[in-house]
C-alpha cells in the first residue's frame, strides 16, 4: 500500500513539470513490477523454445496476409502532401511569431506529440500513411510540373543511404542533448530550415533523394515494413505486423545498420532519463540541474549506446552464423535479420511515449479547438480542460504499465518470430535456424529485460 501512495504522490507532483518534451514523459513508476517482467521475459523465451518444436515452415505461415480489395488508382498523394506542406508552413510561422509556451503554440506540439508519437506509431502499427503525408513530395511534383524540368544531377550510387543514417543522429542528437528542443522559435527555424535544405536535394536529385537521403522518410519507410496494412498483388492486404518484411528484399548494410540505431536511440532517450543514469555522471537526480549540464555527456551516452548495440547484435549474429554453419558472412546476417528489430524499437516507442501521448494529446485536442486563441472553440470543447487525474489512481496507473510492458513483449515476440522465419527461409533447415538463433534469441530475452526495467525505472528529468 505504501509503494501505490508513494506512486501516487510522485506522480501527482511530477505532472504539472515534467509535461514539456517528449523524450520528458515518463512518469516515476513505484508499482511492485518484478512479477510482470518476469512473466514478460518468461514469454519470450517461450516463444523461442516454441519455434524450436514446431515443424518448418510453422513460423513463415504466421505471416500469412488476407487480401481485402483492390486498390483504386487514385492520385492524389501529391495533393495530400501540398496540404502537409501548407500545416508545415502554418506551423513554421507560429513557431516563430506565437506564443513562447510550448503546451500553447502548435510548433513544439505538432513536432514532438503529432509527427514523432502519434504518426511515427501509426506508421509502424497500420501502414505507409508518409506516401500522403509526407510535406516535400507534393511541391516537388508541382515544381516539376510548372518548370518541365528534371532533376539537373544524378545521386551518387556510394553514397547510398549514409546521408539519411547521419541527418538521423544528428536528429537524435537533438531531440536528446540541445538545451531546448521544444522551444518554438529554436524549433520552427531549425524545421524550416530542414524542410528547405530537403526541397533542394528532391529538386537536385529527384525521388531518389527522399528514400535514400532524407531521414524522415527512410525512417518512416522502415516502419512501414511493420504495418498491419500493406500491398499485395494489387491489393490492399493485412497480415500480422511484420509481414511485409518477408516480402521485401533483405536491406543495404547502411539501411540494416539505420534499423539497428532506431532501437539503439530509443533505448537511450528512455536511459538518458533514468535516476541511474544521472546517478552515473555524477548528478542528484532530485535535484537535476538542467539539461544544458549533460549536453556533452548525453552525446556521448547516445552514441556509445548505439555502438555498444551493435556490437552485441553483431556479436550474436557472428556467434550463431558459427553454430548454423551456414557461410554466411558477418554482413550478410546484418543485412538479413536488421529488420527483426524493428518490432522491438517500434514496441518501446510506443510504451515509452505512451504516458506523453495521453497528456500532451490533450493539449493538441485543445489547440485543434482553438488554433488561433481567440475563443473560438471550432470543435465545441468550451469546458474543456487538461487532465493528469489518471496518474493518480493505482487502478489506472497499473492498466498504464501493463499496456506499456505489453507493447515492449509483444515487440519482442514478433521480433523473434521475423528472426526464426527469415533463419528458416535463408536456410531451409529448423535445426540449422534454431542453432544460429540462439545467440540472437539469448541476445532478444535479455533486451526484453532491459526494455521493462526501463519502464520502471524512476526518472529524474
């Protein structure tokens, strides 16, 4: 009973400060959650020993699709991206002459609740909705189509998707370490400056630009891998998550190695928070003095994050090509199993901005109803109002962490499943894919581990 007061307490007084950027969510979690991490972990490594009995073929049939209906040729995908374009100037504009409150002015808003929570979810859960909201492909199309001109130069092949693995750390880097992502000035002109300095590169280089150097989108496109809805043969088609990554050829080794650092950010932006980590650089996470004294520091911790990530997947996957005996090289086996870990940074993503969501969403809802703050209430929420109450009882706050735990443990079970169909596909051996799982499969318990420990963990931020 203490440990629910205490949560309850703590979370009452956290609320109203911590609300101010996403990767500032989380909320201190007190709740006696040994027995669900044991019993997430317990799931997963049954999964594995499943796999290992049921005869071949077993984990491919799970990815089985149901075609729905044909797809209509509409065109109006570049029409869809104009209108992204115009909220992206609308935004840009606020940003820079609104109000300085980020819960208030619909920059910080639309950048970190709308774009990074709610759409970069829904991307990976549903499907590609970035083919009509994506802000540059519209204008580009008009472009063309009022100049009659080509892309003037040609996109260097050994380039290759190196200049979207590097705009994404520098992403990363920002969303972790500046000093004020969410002010809306620092923001929007950071933003407009982005989505120019990506017109540029779309009108030098044509398409090929936005899915091998653009960020947003190669991030975007990975996700979509993941999607319950997806194409077919021509039709719209659903399948459980991750079906479309057995449909697709295995990725380029910086393509692969994008995929693996998605996750290796996301563990770090829930680490970098934690009164462990704060504890390490020396700092009294009651008393944190402010993110511009951990700037160097949490560049650091992201990239050593990232690096120590790869290193173990690489490990494990050396380790088990060994066991398998199966000649694959060591680049091989990153460029085929790089897309099993993508349900895995899409499953704590998901729990690690819930509890963001669920607030900051509320402040959208309130912008959305009165965008310009002049009383008008388009949407009719005249009594509206923020609400953090369901912090506050120990019947939500339990419902909050068993959905969050079960985004990480789904995550890692879908994980394991791509992992174990890919190894079964590539090889055509049951024996052969469970000896070069192994390693890898040890490698996804321990991660889910890590992941729930770190939806538990006290935050300082």
């Amino acid at each position: 009973m203490k440990t629910w007061l205490s949560s309850a307490i703590l979370l009452t007084v956290s609320a109203g400060l911590a609300f101010a950027h996403a990767s500032e969510q989380g909320f201190v979690l007190l709740l006696p959650t040994d027995i669900y991490i044991t019993a997430g972990v317990a799931s997963v490594a049954l999964t594995i020993v499943l796999l290992a009995v049921l005869p071949p073929g077993a984990g491919e049939a799970l990815f089985r699709t149901v075609p729905l209906f044909s797809l209509p040729r509409l065109r109006l995908r570049h029409l869809t991206s104009l209108v992204a374009t115009g909220v992206m100037v609308f935004l840009v504009w606020r940003g820079l002459t609104g109000p300085r409150d980020p819960l208030v002015n619909p920059m910080p808003l639309f950048v970190w609740t709308v774009w990074w929570i709610f759409m970069v979810s829904l991307q990976g859960i549903l499907g590609n909705h970035w083919r009509w909201t994506n802000p540059w492909t519209g204008v580009g199309a008009l472009l063309r189509l009022a100049t009659g001109l080509r892309a003037p130069l040609r996109y260097p092949r050994w380039l290759g998707h190196w200049p979207a693995l590097v705009s994404f750390i520098g992403f990363a880097g920002f969303l972790l370490a500046d000093i004020a992502p969410t002010d809306p000035a620092r923001l929007a002109t950071i933003a407009g400056f982005y989505w120019y300095f990506t017109l540029m590169g779309l009108v030098l280089f044509g398409p090929v630009w936005m899915v091998r150097a653009e960020a947003l989108t190669v991030l975007m496109r990975a996700y979509a891998r993941m999607g319950l809805l997806g194409r077919a043969r021509g039709r719209l088609a659903a399948g459980l998550p991750g079906w479309q990554i057995l449909r697709r050829p295995a990725p380029s080794l910086v393509l692969a190695l994008f995929m693996v650092i998605l996750l290796g950010t996301g563990s770090f932006d829930g680490l970098n928070e934690t009164f462990w980590w704060i504890g390490f650089l020396g700092l009294n996470p009651l008393e944190f003095p402010g993110r511009s004294a951990v700037v160097t520091q949490n560049l650091i911790g992201l990239f050593v994050a990232n690096a120590a990530l790869l290193g173990v997947f690489a490990a494990s996957l050396w380790l088990g090509e060994r066991l398998a005996g199966t000649g694959r090289s060591l680049r091989e086996a990153i460029c085929l199993f790089a897309p099993s870990i993508l349900p895995i940074a899409l499953g704590y993503h998901v729990a690690h901005y819930l509890t963001a969501a669920m607030v900051d969403g509320q402040y959208v809802v309130q912008f959305l109803d009165d965008p310009m703050n002049t009383g008008a209430h388009l949407l009719g929420l005249e009594d509206f109002y923020v609400t953090t109450g369901f912090f506050n009882t120990p019947g939500t706050v339990k419902v909050i962490w068993l959905a969050q735990a079960g985004a990480v443990v789904v995550g890692h079970v879908i994980a394991i499943l791509l992992a174990h169909a890919l190894a079964v596909r590539d090889t055509g051996s049951t024996r052969r894919a469970v000896l070069g799982q192994a390693p890898l499969a040890l490698f996804m318990v321990a991660y889910t581990f890590f992941g729930l420990w770190l939806l538990a963990s006290p935050r300082g931020l």
